[in-house]
C-alpha cells in the first residue's frame, strides 16, 4: 500500500502557523510528516528569511502529533556531533512514542554552512564523515558502547541510554549513484529522493536494487520514499514554472521535474507516475506559505482517492 506524507520547510512561518498544520496534517490522516535540517532558508536567499533549526521544532511535531510517522529528512553529517545527533533523535522517539525515524545526509546547503562557521568539506569527505556515523548509530540502535576514531567521528566507550523506544528506522537521502546509494544499500531501512522526474526516479531504484544485493542485503529491506516540490496553484502551470526558475536558477529544471503542477485534481495521474516508478511513499515539500485551501483539496480530496486506487 503507497503511503503519503508532507515534508515541512519550518521557514516563513511562525511556530503558531507551523504546529496548526502538523496538527492540521495528522488528524487528516497522512502517513508521514518530516523537517528538513536547515539553518537558513531553501532555495538559498543569503539568510534573509525566518527560518527555525529542526531538532527543538521536531521535538514540537513529536508532542504535538499522535499518529503519523515523523522524520528529518535529512541531518546533515556535518552539522552535529554524531552522539548529538543520536540523542537527539532518542529524545525525539520518546517524546512520540517511537514513530521517529532517522534521515541522514551529507549536506548540500554551503551558504548557510559558511556563515555559521561549519566545516564543509569536498563531497567525498563528507561522505567520509557520513558512513564514520552510520557505523556508530548502528552500533548504538544494536545496544553496543562504541569506541571508533574515524572522520569526523571520535568515540570512547559510548553508550547511549536510553535507547530508543522501537528499532528507530534509517533514513538515507539523495540521489547519488555511487556514494548516496552504496550507503543506503548497506545501511538503510528507507531512501528518499528529492525533486527528480519518474523516469530518474525509475533509475535510481534500479541502482538501490543492485547496491543493496552488493551489501548481501533484499532490496524490500529498503523503503522507497520520494518528495515532490508543491507546485500545486489556481494560477497556469506557466506562471508557477516561472516563479520555480526565479527561485532556483540552474536547478530549476530538476525540481520542476520533481514537482506536482497544476490545480489538485491534476497531482492524481503525475504522482502515480511516480508509484510506477517504485515510490512507496510519496511527499510533498510544504515552502511556505501554503494556501490551506489548496492543501486541504489535496489532503482531504486527492489523497483519499489515490489510497483506493493503489490499496
């Protein structure tokens, strides 16, 4: 069965505003609801924007929510010592009830990374710094002291207690073949991709299939979730694809592509692409502001309709 979930930007929008519509959210019955791991806004504005940080406005989504899957989807490997990261991430598993899940990634956001004085090295090395964490959380979820010396990770005798309330799932993000993908295919309980076409997303799956066969692992053992730019609008489809290049310049083609257009009723036959495609779940990322009205077609009208014609 397809689930369907929302992924919040906490950006342009009070706490008051943010907390109505995760409530909002999960007493309409969507499957999942995450954050992304930002300190400045996305797409990149130089930090001109209202923007909250994700763990102390995950620990409201965890109070607030009684039903939904929550995530971050994703933390990035360079902003946070490991074991920061994973008592947050207990903390917050607590505080829900054990719906938390785990999304790690290597970053990809260099202005706001520059301006709060976070190493941010090549690609490589942060991927470097990201597996040295996956290593330790593993060991961690398993009940295991750490010790480890690796990039970006030093351990001694770790423990981390409590542990979490269930198994606390792994989320992986991106899109990357060789690095993103080989991680997930080894580490992974879940994958999610952001703003590709169907046909790319096909692909990737594809990939995530052989890496996880490379890793000894089934690929059913990897959730396959995507999140979908909302470009749902009363205004023509023209005029949002507009508004999407302004805000992102040269990777304005991908998150178009990645995107659902047009009024509500159109979202059904583009995200069923996706399902054709390998999507398991499928997310739509909230920038706000939103227009309720809109979202509340989707959620309440869109999304019923879809659970039926996939159950």
């Amino acid at each position: 069965m397809v689930q369907f979930g929302v992924h919040v930007g906490v950006q342009n929008a009070t706490v008051e505003q943010l907390r109505t519509l995760w409530t909002w959210l999960d007493a309409a019955g969507v499957d999942w609801i995450s954050l992304w791991d930002h300190l400045y806004e996305a797409p990149p504005a130089g930090g001109t924007q209202p923007h909250f940080e994700a763990f102390s406005m995950l620990g409201a989504l965890a109070a607030d929510t009684t039903r939904a899957r929550l995530g971050c989807l994703v933390f990035c490997s360079q902003y946070r010592n490991v074991g920061i990261v994973m008592k947050g991430a207990i903390s917050v598993d607590h505080l829900s009830r054990g719906r938390f899940e785990l999304g790690m990634g290597s970053g990809w956001h260099d202005q706001e990374a520059t301006a709060f004085g976070f190493d941010f090295p090549s690609i490589g090395q942060r991927f470097k710094v990201l597996e040295a964490q996956l290593n330790a959380i593993t060991a961690w979820r398993k009940g295991e002291r750490v010790t480890q010396s690796s990039p970006g990770v030093e351990l001694t005798d770790a423990s981390m207690v409590p542990g979490p309330m269930g198994r606390l799932p792994i989320w992986i993000g991106g899109t990357g073949r060789q690095k993103t993908l080989r991680l997930a295919g080894a580490f992974a309980d879940g994958w999610n991709a952001a703003y590709v076409s169907p046909a790319d997303y096909r692909e990737l799956n594809g990939i995530l299939d052989d890496w996880c066969a490379t890793a000894g692992r089934e690929p059913a053992d990897v959730e396959r979730s995507i999140n979908l730019s909302w470009g749902v609008s009363r205004d023509d489809i023209g005029a949002v694809e507009s508004q999407l290049r302004d805000q992102w310049g040269p990777a304005a083609d991908r998150i178009i592509s990645g995107s659902l257009l047009g009024r509500p009723s159109d979202a059904a036959e583009q995200v069923a692409r996706f399902v054709d495609a390998g999507a398991q779940m499928v997310n739509i990322a909230i920038r706000p502001p939103w227009d309720q009205e809109l979202l509340a077609d989707y959620i309440e009208q869109v999304v019923p309709a879809l659970r039926r014609e996939f159950s």
